[in-house]
C-alpha cells in the first residue's frame, strides 16, 4: 500500500518558469520531508515541515504542509537547470521510520 | 558531507547465491536503516536499527536479513538471491528516530541479480 502519491511523475519545462509538486496521502503524518535525489547519489534532505499549515522557503523553493498534514506541495520559481532531479516526499507516522512517495522526476530545459 | 560508505558499489549475482552489502558510518549516528529503490516503487524500507544488535522489520524485509555488531556497521544479508531483489540499496543514518530528523543516504549499491 502506497501511502504517499506524489504528482506529477515527471514533469519537463523550460528554464524560468515556474512549477508546483504535490505529495498526498490519506494518512496523517507527525511531520513531512522533502529530498532531491541526482542520477547515481542517495537522497539528500531539503526541508523538514511539522506543523499543519507551516511553509517554509528556501531560496527559489517552497514548501507548505496542509492544515490537516496530510498532503504538502513543493513550488519553485523560476526553476533552474540545476533544479533537475527526483524530489521525494516521505512522512512520518510514528518515531522512527519515514515513508517515502514515488517521487516526480523534473527535467529543467536550458 | 555525512560520512557513510557502502560497499560494494555495484554487484553482479546469480540467482541463489549468498550477498551481503556493507553499510559503514562514521558520525556515531545510532539508527541505521537500509532501503530498496525500484522504478515506481520509491524507497521502501527493508530493516533499521535502533542500537547495536537492535533490528526491526521494515515493509519489505521478506528475503533479507540484517546484523549490527558495532555502532559504525549495518550489513544487509540476502540468504538466497532471486531476480526480484534487483534494485539499487541504500543504506541511510540518523541520530534521532526517523521521524522529523534528517535521514543522511549512502551512495547506493546497484545490485543485479542474473
């Protein structure tokens, strides 16, 4: 069982614009992080939300956990190329274990 | 950088044979979990730990086994290799429990399983 979807699975643009992805699930999650992964690396951590509501930014990208956390979206403005990555979503239920969603592979086009 | 190392890098494995993948820390971190990751699947978890000689299950822990005999160590064991554990496997850490702290990753081990 899937408890995190994210959406879109892939998702290609030009340089410049702007671009949302989104993490949902049915589940009501303690806290939601964000990752980016790049070909041939492990996951690295972008962001730790926990309280429902909260947004919070980092340089070109924000991330917001819903009111019920149940859902979080990541948006990033005028997407660079070194933006291109897998992002992944993974929330916790409980104290020690994170469940990651599929992932969205973005491909930022010079 | 977090210093964790996986071994080996990449491994090519017939079908029964015995695998083990070393996870290797060096920030004293006391969890320790190991992943699988497959296209359309993300990162599912196989086993943590939460202390030396302390294992749990994860979701997909069917196949595998895993042993902490000292804090810097995790191997994971495939007792009998099939071609549905294929995947690339990544060790990650943690000083606190997963759960609102930051998970640092390995660099993977690309496992082919003939």
């Amino acid at each position: 069982t899937q408890l995190l979807e994210q959406s879109p699975q892939f998702l290609s643009i030009q340089e410049g614009e702007n671009l949302t992805v989104y993490c949902n699930s049915s589940s009501v999650f303690s806290s939601l992080q964000w990752y980016r992964q790049e070909p041939g690396e492990g996951p690295v951590l972008l962001v730790t939300v926990v309280t429902g509501g909260e947004v919070k930014k980092l340089k070109r990208l924000t991330f917001q956990f819903g009111d019920a956390r149940k859902d979080s979206s990541l948006h990033i403005t005028a997407a660079q190329p070194g933006d291109t990555g897998l992002y992944l979503c993974a929330g916790a239920i409980g104290n020690e274990k994170l469940t990651f969603g599929t992932g969205t592979r973005l491909t930022i086009i010079p | 950088d977090a210093g964790i190392t996986q071994s080996p890098r990449h491994k090519v494995t017939e079908t029964g044979t015995p695998v083990t993948l070393r996870c290797h820390q060096t920030e004293n971190h006391r969890y320790m979990y190991w992943y699988r990751q497959d296209p359309g699947h993300g990162l599912r978890l196989i086993h943590y730990s939460y202390g030396v000689k302390d294992t749990d299950k994860g979701e997909v822990s069917d196949g595998y086994s895993v042993s902490r005999s000292k804090t810097e160590d995790f191997l994971l064991t495939l007792e009998s290799a099939t071609s549905s554990q294929t995947s690339v496997y990544f060790c990650a850490i943690s000083e606190l429990p997963g759960g609102g702290y930051e998970q640092y990753f390995g660099p993977g081990t690309r496992l082919t399983v003939t």
